[in-house]
C-alpha cells in the first residue's frame, strides 16, 4: 500500500461510524414497546432483531468483497442509502392501523399475533440488513489506513465514537418522543441522520483502496506464502477459510455475538416486564452504560494497550464481562449500574483487542472478505442469539442472562489460544497481510 494510503485521517470515519450509531441508537429504547403496541410478544421481538441478520447475513460478504475491488467509499454509500430507504419503510409502520393479519397461540412461542404495522416494521429491517456491510466495511477501511501498531488504538477510537452515539441516541429518543408527534419524531430524526452520513460519506470521506482496482484486474501478486487459490479475483469461501487462524477467530466472532444477543433481546424485555421500566429508564441505562464505554475505550484502552498485548486484554475482558451478565439478573439499580459499568470495562477492553487481532491476521489484500465473513458469523449467531434469546425469556426469564455468561466465559476460555499467536515472529508475515502463518 501507498504511503499516502496511511496518512488519512481517521476522523471523517469516526465521524460517519458516529452519525449512523446515533440513528440506529434512537430507536433501541422504544423498539420493544413499539413491537408491544403492534400485538408482538417477546418472540417476535427477538425475530424481528433476527431479521435484521438474516439479511445483513447475506449481504454483507457480498458488500465486503465489493469493497476489495471497487473501494471502501461507494459500498459505504451503498450501506447508508439502505439505511436510509429502510427509515422510511419502518416510518409507514407508524402511519398504518394495528389491524391482526393472523394469529395462533404456542406453548412455546406464546401467544403471536401478526399485525400490519409488525410486516413492515420485519420489511424495514429486512431492507436494513442486506445492506449493512458497514460495520465490515468500515473495520476494512481502518485497517487500510492504521499501521499495525496503531490498530488497537484506532479501534478503540472507532468503538468511542459508535459509543458517543449510542449516548446520545437513547437520549434524544427520550427528549423527541415525549413531544406530541410521539414515537413518529425519534423515527424522522434518525432518517434526517442517515442522509446526514450520506452527504458527508460523499463529500467528506476519501477513498482508501488505492489497490484495489490492481486486485480487480489481476494485477497483484499473491504472497506466495498464502494458500494457493485458483481464482485469485474471487477468492473462495472455502480459500478464506482455509488462511491461517482464520477460521478459529470467525468462531470466536460467532460465540461473542451469541453471548451478547442473548442479553440484548433479554435485557429490553426484562426491563419493561420485570423491572417495569418505562422508555425513559431504560434510554438512560444505554446512555450511562455507553458513556462508560467511551471512557474505557478512549483513556483507559490507550493506558492499557501500552502494558498489555491485544490477546491478554480480549481474554480479561471476557472474564469480566462474564460477571456483568451474573450481576444482570438482579433486581437491585444499584447492582444493575455496577453490572453496567463491568459490562463496559470488559467490551470496551475485548472487543477493540480482538478487532485488531482479526484485522491482523487478514491483513489487507482480502481485509473486506474476511470482514464480510465475521460480520456473516456475527449475523448467524445474532438469528440464534435473537430468536433463541425471545424464546428463552419467555420461559426462563432474567435466567437467559446465565447463557450469556456461559458464552462468554467459554470465550474467555478459547481465547488463551490467542496468546500463541503473539509468538509469530513479524517476519513470517507478509508484506501484503495474506496472514499470519501457522505454528
């Protein structure tokens, strides 16, 4: 990669990753009493976290290996146009009247009911979902323009600014939907925000592949160190697999989502029914709780990251987020605020850690693809972690939180094999990243 490639500045991406965060974040403290008011139960809540997967299942592979070839830029774009669209379906679910489609009644699932304003709202997320390659694509695009040794750092920063606005996401939701357009206001400002991302996508962001249109037209050169792949265009699923270490760490991206999907379909629902939260209460949990992962992920990240490799932070954070999920199923504020703080001690330490480890090993020639993977993986265990996690509340209730731990703790496990991959010396890899060679 170009020198030049290096010296873009990373803050018109933390400012996109910051601007799309704050309107997704707008909806998370209503969207399960919205479902609520459409007749949905805690199944279809889950299902409808769930489709937002499936979908983002499918397209984001696709979008991560587009961006490979044609540039981190346009799919970008591409991700937040979807965004955008899907804004305005999940509007006309608050225009429609709650009228049942049908309706059968489960042990299992509990009582569904199918409303209209509910087959929109599955059709705005679905619309959302084969779009959202920007996570991946937005990892790939960092990971072009940080040096390795900035990785960790330039993670946290991007996590920070999805975090400021998860804070004020939550909040604005609060202060808009107490006014008299009610929950229509909070939907309209996220809509007028993802437009906001396109416009400074377009006018603010630079591209950052250079190389990728060599890769397009065949001109680079593999390291000859990588796994041979017959079509070096297109690489295979099964090639990308087949990349040292990589398919270990798609697992642990798996089981991390797993353990987290279980308490993000869990906790909202424990909140408005065993805590009997309001939509105010539960905005400021996430506000406080994102606040607090600025803050680990900004000063204490940057002051632990000179002491502490990316291996040694992902497995102590997994350790303590393992005790957060335990202290979630009290019924004490006090506890759950504590719970919130280990919660962003330890996501705000892992996650970043690992992103690095996982950017490392893909290195830069197939970053998009193997991006595109992990946020597939990601997506699967979100369908399993959402659906299962309404399922399992239904029956267990705040109990659910002890399957996070149990994911998480297993995690913490695994990730001791990390530590191994420290030991390769930085001569075994290759120049263009096509990664990290086995032991």
């Amino acid at each position: 990669m170009a020198e030049a490639q290096k010296k873009i500045p990373i803050f018109p991406l933390m400012s996109v990753n910051f601007i799309g965060t704050l309107g997704f974040s707008i909806v998370l403290p209503f969207l399960v009493y919205l479902v609520k008011d459409f007749k949905g139960n805690a199944f279809l809540y889950g299902a409808l976290g769930a489709s937002y997967s499936v979908f983002q299942m499918i397209g984001a592979p696709i979008l991560g290996r587009l961006s490979d070839y044609y540039g981190r830029k346009k799919i970008l774009f591409i991700c937040e146009a979807g965004s955008f669209v899907s804004w305005a379906v999940f509007f006309t679910a608050l225009l429609v009247p709650v009228d049942t489609v049908f309706s059968f009644s489960s042990g299992l699932l509990g009582n569904i009911v199918v409303t209209i304003p509910l087959i929109i709202l599955f059709l705005a997320r679905a619309v959302d979902g084969i779009t959202a390659g920007d996570i991946s694509v937005a990892n790939a695009y960092l990971a072009d323009i940080t040096d390795e040794k900035d990785l960790k750092k330039n993670y946290g920063k991007m996590a920070a600014s999805a975090n400021i606005g998860f804070i004020l996401g939550p909040l604005l939701a609060g202060v808009l939907g107490a006014t008299a357009l009610g929950l229509k206001l909070p939907v309209i400002t996220a809509g007028a925000i993802s437009l906001a991302a396109l416009f400074l996508i377009v006018f603010g962001l630079p591209e950052s592949t250079a190389h990728a249109h060599k890769i397009h037209l065949g001109h680079h050169k593999p390291n000859t160190n990588a796994p041979e792949s017959p079509k070096e265009k297109r690489p295979s699923f099964r090639y990308l697999m087949g990349l040292p270490n990589v398919s270990f760490l798609l697992l642990i991206y798996f089981l991390i989502y797993l353990g987290f999907n279980f308490f993000y379909t869990s906790f909202p629902l424990y909140a408005s029914e065993g805590l009997k939260w309001n939509v105010t209460k539960l905005g400021v949990f996430f506000a406080v709780l994102s606040a607090e992962m600025v803050l680990v992920q900004g000063p204490l990240l940057s002051a632990v990251s000179k002491k502490f490799s990316d291996e040694f932070l992902t497995i102590a954070g997994g350790f303590i987020l393992t005790t957060n999920f335990l202290l979630m199923m009290s019924h004490d504020i006090v506890v759950l605020y504590i719970a919130a703080l280990l919660f962003s001690v330890g996501n705000g330490l892992m996650w970043p850690s690992f992103l690095s480890v996982l950017s490392r090993v893909a290195g830069h020639t197939y970053q998009g693809a193997i991006q595109g993977l992990a946020s597939s993986a990601g997506s699967l265990a979100s369908i399993i972690g959402l659906i299962l996690g309404g399922i399992l509340y239904h029956a267990y209730y705040e109990k659910t939180f002890l399957i996070a731990a149990a994911i998480i703790f297993i995690v913490s496990l695994f990730s001791f094999r990390l530590l191994s991959l420290k030991k390769v010396p930085k001569t075994n890899t290759p120049a263009m990243g096509e990664g990290i060679q086995p032991q």
